[in-house]
C-alpha cells in the first residue's frame, strides 16, 4: 500500500481538533498522487487536479475525522 502525502491543512486539522498537549502529523510519501484539500482543488495546480490523485477532498476528510477520534480514545473526558 502506498501513502498520499497529505496537504499540510489536513496535519493543521488534526493537530488543532487534538485533545493531546502535543500532536505530531507523520506520514510516508509514496506514488499515488496526493490527498489535496477542497481549497487546494479550487485552486487548482498540478497537485490537485484528479488526474494526479486517486482520493479526493472527502477521503482527506474522513481521515482526518478518523484520526482525530483514535486520538481522542486516548484521552478519555473524565466522568462527572
């Protein structure tokens, strides 16, 4: 399996939405294209166009919602 590099809005996402004092965004880079955000779309640019991805906006979403609720897991509310 190859990684996409994530576009630095979606590591910003999840660092920001991160109930952790420290959060770190680590990623491998590999040769499916990239994981362009909506703004990066609109824009357009090499980066983002469809022909140089094989996951749009909205899986770079999901994975950002994912991740941050793996994290949140780990620092569970306390209980009142």
């Amino acid at each position: 399996m190859n990684a996409l590099p994530l576009f630095v809005d979606f590591g910003v996402q999840i660092k920001a939405r991160s109930p952790a004092l420290q959060t770190f965004v680590v990623q491998l880079v590999g040769v499916e294209g990239y994981l362009p955000t909506a703004r990066a779309v609109r824009g357009g640019g090499y980066s983002a166009i469809a022909e140089s991805n094989t996951v749009g906006p909205e899986g770079g979403q999901v994975l950002v919602d994912r991740t941050v609720d793996l994290v949140k897991s780990l620092w569970p509310e306390p209980k009142r």
